[in-house]
C-alpha cells in the first residue's frame, strides 16, 4: 500500500464528502429551523440534476446550467412548501409523509420525461482531464468539486454567523416562537430557507452529474447517503454536516479498498453504533 | 348494543364472504385477498406502534421479512420440519424487533422514524450482503408449502384462520389495559410517567409485540410466494406498509386491512391502464396526509359517531376498558 | 364485545374447516407439480380456433425501465413489420410491467396467467424477477421464454422443462471464449472488476476459467456493490497491481461511471481492457462520450454487425424509434422471430404445452439480427459470440463494431455438458484458477 495510493484514497474520499456536504447542508438547515425531515431532497438532486443536463445540451454552457438547475429546484422547493406543507406545518410526521409521497411522485415523473438511460453531464472544457501533484494524478474536475464544497461551506458559516439572517435562524433553531413573538416574519423566513436548502440540493444533482450520472433510482442512493451524514452529524447543525459527510466520504471510499466485503457495513455499521451510543448525532442539539 | 350488534352481523357477512371467497371467484382474486390478509396483518401491526404508541416506523418490512427468510432458509437449505421452522421464524422476527427497539425507543417523533428507516436499511444490506445464507438479491427459491395446503384455495384457509386469529390478538392487546397505558403514554409521556407508570418498558414490549404479529405476516408470505428476495424487506416496502396504516386510518387497529384492500386492488386495477404506479402511490400519500387524515375507517367512525349519538367519541374507551379488562380475566380463568 | 367476537371466530374456524374440503379449485388452478407439464394440455385456457394470448413482462417502472422499454420496442418492432396473424390464428399481446422487482413480477404472472388466461409467458429482465416467475412456471407448467434473463443455472443446473431461452443467453456463455481470446493475445496477468451480485461472478467466472486453462494468471478479483457512485478506489487498487489486462462487467448507470473514471484518471491505453456485453452495450453507449470510443469487449450482439439481417434491422428500429437498438431490443426481437416460426410450425396449436415446447425448441434460424441462432437440449441457444470495439458511425453516434467471430458457441463452450454440470455454478466463491 503505497503513499500515492492512500493519497489517493484520501482525495476520493473528500471529494465524495464534498459532494455530500452540498446536499446535506440544505436538508440539515430546513430541519434545524422547520423541524422538516425532507425526504424529497433526493428527488430535488435527481430532478436538478436533469434541468441542469437539459440547459448545457441547450446553451452548452455548464455554469448556466448549474445556476438554472439551482433557481428551479429553489422555486419548486417553494411551490412545495408554500402550496402543500404548510397546511401540516408543526406537524412533524404529515410531514415527513408527504414529503415521501412527492418523492416517489418526483422520482417517477422525472422517468417519464428524461428517459431511463443512465447519462451524464459533461463538466466544462476547462476542467476536463487531469493534474499532477507531486506523485498523484487526479482529475480536475473532483479538485473543483471541492473547490464548490468548501465554498458553500463557507458562505453558509458566513450567513449563520455574521448577519441577521443567521441570527434570526439560529435563534429559530432554539425557539422558533420567541422569533415570532419578536415580531419576525417567521413564514418569510421559512420559505427562504426551504428554498436555500432545496436549491443547494438542485445544484448538487448538476456537480454529481458529471461522475456519478443521473438514473432512475439515483435520487434515492444518494438520500440514503445524506440520511446517514446528517444521522452521525446531527440534525439542524452545520459543523454536524461537514462532519459527517467526511466521516461517512472517507469511510465509504477507504471502505471499499481495505475491507471490500464489508462495503455496505463500513457505513451502516458506524451508523447504527452512533445511534446506539447518541441518538442524536455528533452535533445534534435537539 | 345497537352500535354492536351492527357490528358483529357485519363482522359475521365478513366472514361469511371471505369463507366462500374461493367458491366464488378464480385463483386470482383468491391470491389478491390472501395477499390483503397478509399486507393488513403488517398494517396492523405497524398501527400498533403508529397509532396507540405514537412512534411511526419505517423499517417495519424488513422486520416482516426476517421471518420470510428465516423460514425460506429452513425449508430449502435445512431439513428442519415444520412445526419448528414457523416458531423459528416468528421468534426471529420478535427478537430482531426487540434488538431494534431497545435504540429506537429512545427516541421518538421524527427522529424514531429515521431510526427505522435505518434498521430497516441494515436488515436489507444483510438480506442483500450474506449471500451464502440470503442469495443475495436473486433471493431464497421454493419455499414449499407442505403437501396438504400446496393447492392455492387450501393455503387461503390456513391465511384466514390464522389472519382471524391474529387481528383477534392485536384487537385484545390495543383493548387490554396494557393498550390503554400505550394510549395514555401516546397522549403524555410525561403523565403516564409521573403516574408510575414504567414508560420505557411500555414502548418496549409494544414494540417487540409488533415484532411478533409482523413475523407471523412474513412467514404466511414466504409461503404465499414461495419465495423472498431483498424486494420484499426494501425500504419502498415499509413506506407501503406505513402508507396502508395510514389510509386506511391510524389508530383504528382493522383500518390497516381496509388501507391493504384499497392499496392492492388499487395497484392492479391501474396496471389496465398505465403501468405509473408510482406517481399514483405518492400521489395517495399527499391527498390522504391532506385531506384525509383520519383515513377512511377514521373518516366513516367519526362520520358515524356524528350521525348515531351528539356527544363526541371521547367518553367510550372508558366503558370498554372495564369490559375488555373483565373479559380478559374471565377467559383467562376459564382456560 | 369481546366475548361475541370469540364466539364469532370459533364458529368461522368451524365452518372453515367444513368448507375447505368441501372447496374445489377453480379450473384456472393448475396442478403443482412440475409432472404436470406433459399432462396440462387438457387444462390449457384458450380453444385452438380463439386468438394465442402472449403475456408479456418487462419493467417499465424503476431503475430498469429504460432497458424494459427497449425490450418492448424490439417486441413491437416485430409484429408491427410482420403483423399479428400466424398460421391463422390472431396473436394477442397483453404487456405488464414487473417493476424490476421480483414481488411484482410474480403477481403479474399470476394475473397474465390465471385472470389473462395467456398460453405463455415471454419477457423480464432482472435475474430474481425471472427467478421468481420461473418458479411459479415450475409450478403450474405454463411455458416461459427468457430472452434476456441470463442466470447461468435455469438451463443448466436446476433447468425447468418449460423455461427456455429464446434468442437468450447464460451470463458465462460469452466470456469462456473472450478469456481464452486474452490468454492467446500473450496477456499473462488479470484483475477482475465486476458488479458484486450472480450475474457478476458468472462472467467474470466464464473468463477466468479459460483464461488461467490457457495459462493465464488472476491477480486479484475486485467487485463493486451494484450502484457504485465512484469507482476511483477500484482503480486505486488496478493501477496497484498493474496487471497486463483488465475483464469488467458492469451493468446500468455503473457502466458509464467506470468507462468516465477510466479515462479520466488515465488508465485507458496503459492498461488492456476487456469489457462484458453490458459494459458497451448500446443502451449504455448511448449517454457516453468519446471515452467510450475504442473500448472492447465481448457480446453475441453487434450492432455494427457487417450482415444484411443485422444492418436492415438495426436501420429499421432506427427509423421507428429513433435510437440504435440494445441488446434488450434485439433479444425481444430476435425471440418474437422465433416464436412466430415456433407457431407457424405447430401450425397454431400451442395448447399442448409440452409439445409447443418441443417445436419452439427445435426451431433454427439464419437470418435473426443476432446471427444463426438453435437452441440445445437444455433450453439455451447456441449461437454466435463477437468481440466488438466500440467505434462512431458517420452520423456521429458511437456502436459496436464486430473484430472477430466465434460461431456457434453453447453455453458449455468446448466442455462436455455432463463433465461442465458437474462443476458447481460459477460464484465468488468459485472462481475456477483463482486462489486468494
């Protein structure tokens, strides 16, 4: 086992936990402040992923599609929220269940109207073939995954920690009716986070595009994915997602190398320890 | 008693109906009730939990489907007989249930459901990963019934002796005082606590008992198909099974039957017309979670409460505990 | 309350136990022996003179639709150029979707067959959906064609008189002679990545048996849970062993993602590779890019085929569906050709099951778009096997194009049937040459 190939290793992993920091983040966020357990979130990924595929074949321009993909998911997060949960609002389960409903609704319509065959999107011209640094070759494209991982986290600290926006969230996480009290539009708030969350999860569908592809069926691995990172994270925090998606990246890439029959286990196993032992997650308050 | 006696000249026309069933219809439709009987004992059973503990579950099929292998094994790897292999699995399935429950249990809302939704996960990535025992996902081949329940109509009757059996079950635990405490427990936990009342243990033996019921369901499938493969434990099972409780009405114990019927004969009686099963399934999920909350047993008792009598349905548990508690000791003595 | 509901389940259990003898099986019910395929034409639903009932499964829902509606067009295609009347009887279709998922496979079986009333069933695409409708088949005798489910075993080891493989194919049918190809070509070492489920190790085994027979050595075995969304690792640990060629099986969206990953990380042109038909299939090369140009593998279907009944069909779909066909596509096609000749020649009598299997399975025929195809004594056709490069045709579109030809191949290779069945199927756990 040489240096080069658990250099290797360790950049798949991060890339992978990049990816899954995206859309965790979002589904973390909507469940901190709503108490929502988004179960459409895989479907929003899956569907943002074909708008997005749609846009390049249109303008072939993959940053336009990345944008696009993120604005429709965003409004279609809205539509949803606006239109069907809020007449459960404070209801966790009707919720959740609902949320189950759209995504079996989502995940089939998005067959009917993009076809079953497995496609992906191809990246930019800039960001296709590879670097080389020092003794690893690795592709540019998952050096810019990252690159959009450790952004979002970024503006997302940025957001929570620095303006008003962030303190009115934080405080919801707490106590949601205090904020209402204090005479917020608590409604508009929630409808801006669902919208942030459900849009990050449309843009992630287009930067997975690339490597993962997009298939039927692909909106439900990848939420299972963003169940375990938010489950060992935590629910509702933001240093929970970041965690988690790199403990559940590096666990699932170094995995399947060094333990190969045990690849599904290496990510339930630490899961379900973690729930016996916190039920709560690593950074989960509530 | 008129309320009653309705009830027990309609359970008696049920009966009635569903003796002739085979008399009068062609091995496809026997196959579908046999299906619903099986389908409404893991509605039932999810109900249990959802309905008179308050914790929803996700993961219920694949508790189901442990006893659907654990029998499928038995009888096509081992020469184990019978009479052992069906306690087996069903012993299996309450003791994976009890596994379950001593995590699950400790939380509850939304974050209980995820908590199953993950052991339901694990139980497919065994079913789907031990491939020397499970077969992976080609499954666990002829599972045969014994000889003299091997023609379709024969194993019908064994379905419904013991689906009659079972609902009777569930129908004494949710009325027995130990229901009555689950209830109290699903109103306010910390109530019931300061009462003396051991909570955890409570949702623990609920659980376990779910265990137990849902098991029975997964052998009489094993048998029913002949075969189970990780299709059956897979985490769109256990939305069904949840979906069943829920439209046919939480908290109705028998709704889970009525929400098995309308889900499966709803499944074949679309796939005339379009094979979008999905879309319809989901689009189910969001009207009843909208419009139909109670579900459909839910909806037609308050419907009836509000036509027969002009005070609400609160009061009644309250004659029936006594009753129910009364009847139980004297079976219990007379046996 | 309680104690009327007691009474009322001791009285139903009575009155059960005085009907169920009493009941008697409708005439939809079948038997449950398999014996009773030879003796069930007397039960046979249709009349010789009504219309022949063809149910037909394939998923339409789930993962696999994409596939299942290739299937389909490639079923239609046939009947809509030659039309629908066969030695004088009308052939009726009647089309249901399994979902990819063997529960549902089953009950649809179970509605074409008891509430349909379909003389026999054709279609499914999932190893476990066939599995399943195979062993209600096995039940009830009904016939069953498989023209796409590959599993090794249902016309070998635990074969079932009236499950055969039309226009089919056993997953390690085309790779005993690709492993052999690799050994000849001076390749003196391999690592194997493929999907970690049956139809994985069956090709993957077919290879290494006569690839380490031909002196070949197996370095290593990789296999990858179904749904891999990143095979970087895998190629983390190829580029470790470096061996001299590389066999892959990979089906669905796993295909594209391994043939991206090795381009992109440099692989292709360093290392041979050697893929399995569903690699590059035409289902799968359709979404891929230029890194699929080049790539080789191995299949019993080219649609670049340099023959008049390969290039007229692949031009015919063509024109009505606007794509190249896949191999779902043509198998359901090539099937339809089969048993159209199958009824014609029982001149239109397929009541007498057992016999109708007898004259489906003695049909031979030159001009299918796959090649000559005849099927053997255990159900499996016998036919030809082509190592295919992947090139662009000169509308742009990428296909695969035939390098050589193994003609007539059976699914026991050069082996003697008795001495191949007499080895356990192929599994991770045989991988016959390969020691770990």
């Amino acid at each position: 086992m040489s240096t080069t190939f658990l250099l290797f290793q360790l950049m798949n992993g991060i890339t992978f936990a990049a990816l899954l920091f995206l859309l965790a983040s979002g589904f973390t966020l909507i469940f901190g402040l709503m108490r929502v357990v988004s179960l459409t979130h895989g479907a929003f990924y899956l569907v943002g992923g074909y708008v997005g595929l749609t846009v390049i074949r249109l303008t072939g321009n993959f940053f336009i599609g990345l944008i696009v993909a993120a604005i429709v998911i965003g409004l279609l997060g809205i539509l949803i929220e606006r239109g069907l949960l809020r007449f459960v609002r404070g209801e966790t389960l009707p919720q959740v269940l609902l949320t189950i409903g759209l995504a079996f609704i989502m995940g089939d319509a998005s067959l009917v109207i993009w076809g079953g065959d497995p496609v992906s999107i191809p990246p930019p011209e800039f960001l296709r073939g590879s670097i080389t640094v020092g003794p690893l070759t690795y592709p540019r494209y998952r050096f810019f995954v990252v690159f959009v991982g450790v952004l979002v986290a970024a503006i997302l600290w940025v957001l929570q920690a620095k303006t008003r926006l962030g303190a009115i969230i934080r405080a919801g996480v707490d106590d949601i009716e205090m904020v209402d009290a204090l005479g917020i539009n608590i409604k508009l708030v929630f409808s801006g986070v669902f919208l942030v969350g459900a849009a990050l999860a449309g843009l992630t569908g287009v930067m997975g595009g690339p490597f993962l592809s997009l298939y039927p069926g692909a909106d439900s691995e990848i939420l299972l994915f963003g169940l375990v990172v938010v489950i060992i994270g935590g629910l509702g925090s933001l240093e929970g997602a970041i965690v988690g998606s790199l403990v559940v990246g590096l666990l699932d890439t170094f995995g399947k190398a060094l333990f190969p029959e045990l690849s599904y286990f290496t990510i339930f196993g630490p899961m379900a320890i973690m729930l016996a032992l916190r039920p709560r997650g690593l950074f989960g308050r509530i | 008693m008129t309320s009653q006696r309705f009830k027990l000249v309609g359970l008696l026309v049920l009966l009635a109906f569903a003796i002739g069933v085979p008399q009068i219809t062609t091995s496809f439709y026997v196959n579908l009730v046999m299906e619903i009987m099986i389908f409404g004992i893991l509605a039932m059973s999810i109900d249990i939990l959802a309905g008179y503990c308050g914790l929803t579950p996700l993961g219920h099929a694949g508790i189901f489907g442990i006893a659907s292998y654990v029998v499928g094994y038995l009888i096509t790897k081992t020469t184990v007989p019978l009479y052992f292999t069906v306690p087996l699995g069903i012993l299996a399935s309450t003791l994976v249930a009890a596994l379950f429950a001593t995590i699950a249990i400790r939380t509850s809302g939304v974050y209980f459901l995820m908590v199953t939704l993950a052991e339901g996960m694990i139980v497919w990535g065994v079913a789907y990963r031990w491939a020397s025992v499970t077969g992976a996902e080609n499954g666990i081949r002829g599972i045969a019934r014994p000889e003299m329940v091997s023609q379709y109509w024969q194993y019908y009757y064994v379905v419904l002796v013991v689906f009659i059996i079972i609902a009777a079950m569930m129908y004494r635990l949710v009325n027995s005082p130990f229901g009555l405490t689950l209830k109290g427990i699903r109103e306010s936990e910390s109530r019931m606590r300061t009462l003396g009342y051991n909570v955890t243990l409570h949702k623990f033996i609920g659980f376990t008992a779910t265990g137990f019921f849902a098991g029975v369901g997964g052998v009489l499938y094993a048998m029913y198909n002949g075969f189970i493969s990780p299709s059956t434990v897979e985490f769109a099972k256990s939305a069904e099974g949840l979906l069943m409780t829920i439209v046919g009405g939480t908290g109705t114990l028998f709704g889970g039957v009525i929400g098995a019927a309308v889900i499966i004969l709803t499944r074949n009686i679309v796939s005339l017309y379009t094979s979008r099963w999905p879309i319809i399934m989901g689009t189910i999920f969001v009207v009843t979670i909208l419009f139909a909350r109670k579900g459909l047993l839910g909806g037609v008792r308050s419907l009836f409460d509000r036509m027969t009598q002009t005070q609400p349905r609160k009061p009644q548990p309250k004659e029936v505990k006594p009753e129910a508690a009364e009847t139980i000791n004297k079976r219990t003595s007379s046996q | 309350m309680m104690k009327k509901f007691w009474i009322v389940l001791v009285v139903g259990l009575v009155l059960t136990a005085c009907a169920a003898p009493a009941a008697t099986p409708t005439p939809t019910s079948a038997p449950p022996t398999p014996a009773a395929v030879s003796s069930s034409s007397s039960s046979a639903p249709a009349a010789a003179t009504g219309s022949i009932k063809i149910g037909v499964m394939a998923p339409q829902t789930g993962t696999l639709a994409a596939s299942g509606k290739d299937m389909l067009d490639g079923w239609n295609l046939y009947w809509n150029q030659k039309g629908t009347t066969i030695a004088g009887r009308k052939i009726e279709v009647f089309i249901e979707d399994d979902a990819g998922n063997p529960d549902t496979a089953l009950s649809k079986a179970r509605l074409l067959v008891e509430q349909r009333g379909v003389d026999m069933l054709v279609g499914n695409l999932a190893a476990n959906t066939g599995l399943a409708v195979a062993e209600y088949a096995k039940g009830n005798g009904v016939p069953y064609f498989i023209p796409v489910i590959a599993a090794d075993d249902l016309t070998q080891r635990s074969r079932i008189p009236n499950v055969v493989r039309l226009a089919g194919w056993t997953s390690s049918q085309t790779t005993h002679p690709l492993g052999e190809y690799a050994a000849k070509q001076g390749y003196k070492t391999v690592v194997t990545l493929a999907q970690d489920y049956a139809f994985g190790h069956e090709n993957v085994g077919g290879f290494v048996r006569t690839f380490t027979e031909n002196g070949g050595k197996v370095l290593a075995q990789l296999w990858n849970p179904i749904g891999t969304p990143d095979f970087s690792s895998y190629l983390a640990q190829i580029q470790n062993y470096n061996p001299d060629v590389v066999f892959v099986e990979e089906t669905g969206a796993d295909c594209g993602r391994f043939v991206k990953a090795w381009n992109e990380f440099g692989l292709k042109g360093k290392i041979a590779l050697l893929g399995n038909e569903t690699l590059v299939d035409q289902s799968l090369l359709r979404g891929m890019g230029p890194e699929a140009e080049g790539v080789l593998s191995v299949g019993k279907f080219a649609e670049g085929r340099n023959a008049p009944e390969t290039a007229n069909f692949v031009a015919e779909y063509d024109k009505a569906y606007k794509l190249l066909p896949s191999y779902y596509a043509v198998n359901m096609y090539a099937a339809a050709q089969l048993l159209a000749a199958a009824i014609e020649k029982s001149g239109g009598n397929v009541s007498d099951r057992a016999a109708f299997i007898k004259t489906a399975k003695s049909i031979d025929l030159s001009n299918t778009p796959l090649g000559p195809i005849k099927t053997d004594e255990y159900g499996n056709p016998i036919l030809n096997v082509y190592l295919r490069k992947v090139e662009k045709r000169s509308d742009g579109r990428l296909w695969n194009v035939v390098v050589q030809t193994w003609p007539n191949v059976s699914q026991f290779w050069t082996y003697k049937p008795e001495d191949y069945l007499k080895n356990p199927v192929y599994s991770r756990d045989y991988q016959p040459g390969f020691t770990k």
